[in-house]
C-alpha cells in the first residue's frame, strides 16, 4: 500500500498539469470568458450533484439495511456517484468530464463493478459475502486440474473438465 503513496505527489502534479493545458486549449478555442464559465457551470453542477448523489447513497443503503439485504451494491453505485459529483465540483474541465462520465448510468455501472471486484480482492471472503452477498462461481464436474502450486501427477485418463453449472456458495 505505501509503495503505491510515492506516485501520488507526482500524478498530482502531472494532473494539475493537464489541467491547465486543456483550460489553455479550450480558451483558445472559445474564449477564456467562456472556458471560465464552463469551469464555474461544472463546479456549481457538481455541488448540486454532491448534495443529490449524497442523500441517494445514504437512502439506498438504509433501504438495503432495513430490507435486511446486503448494502455492498447501494454502497459501490453511491461511491461512484459521489466520485463523480465530486470530480465535476472542483475545478478543471479534464476532472469535470470524468466526474461527468461517472454520472451516466451504464458507465457508473461499469466502475461500480470495477469498486465491487477491487474490495471482494482486498477484504476477506466473509465480509465480501456480508456486503455483497453470495456470490456466483463456476463449478466444473470430473477430476480436479493440477495447478502450478500443486505437484503435477500423470494423468490417468480423460482430464476434460465438463460442462459448467452455475450456482451460488456463501462463504459463512
């Protein structure tokens, strides 16, 4: 984790960078009234945004809460949201338009998806199931395959696994 803190000085600096660069290109090209109108339009969208995508975040989790529901769904799509409104609150137009990107409904799908995956790999099975509920996995009938960490034996006949059946473990 500390390893991956050392790049954030720097990718700060090279995003504020990029900002001023696209603030300078956009100027150029309708004027710097403009573009600094399109800054100050973005950052007041993005704190209505922030007050909505807020409010949203915590009624969606209460629901789940009160259902008796696994809130890990209302939490990623309310944190993708709150993302999104707060890159679109700040200043800058390159922040503005991926807050703006996040806010669409089958891309805020896409990176809550990508929030889902990322936390069921850093938190253990059981707290992924209590936020998320049980997952789906694959499970193939016939032999087990040999895996790297495993010592490989000879196989002994036919090794194809058959076809897949879906179902559904909680990890408990």
């Amino acid at each position: 984790m500390r390893r991956g803190l050392r790049f954030v000085p720097p990718a700060l600096l090279l995003l504020t960078l990029l900002e001023l660069a696209v603030f300078v290109l956009v100027g150029r090209a309708v004027g710097f009234g403009a573009a600094l109108l399109m800054v100050f339009a973005a950052s007041l969208l993005g704190l209505v945004l922030l007050r909505r995508e807020g409010m949203r975040a915590w009624r969606g989790f209460r629901a789940a809460a009160q259902a008796g529901q696994p809130p890990g769904p209302q939490v990623t799509d309310g944190l993708v949201g709150l993302a999104g409104a707060l890159l679109l609150a700040l200043p800058g137009l390159v922040g503005g338009a991926v807050g703006l990107l996040l806010l669409v409904p089958p891309l805020r799908r896409l990176a809550a998806g990508g929030v889902r995956r990322s936390t069921e790999r850093r938190v253990s099975s059981m707290v992924a199931g209590d936020l998320f509920g049980p997952r789906r996995v694959r499970v193939y009938p016939g032999a087990p395959q040999p895996t790297p960490t495993t010592t490989a034996q000879p196989p002994t006949g036919p090794q194809q696994p058959g076809p897949a059946i879906e179902g559904e473990i909680v990890d408990r």
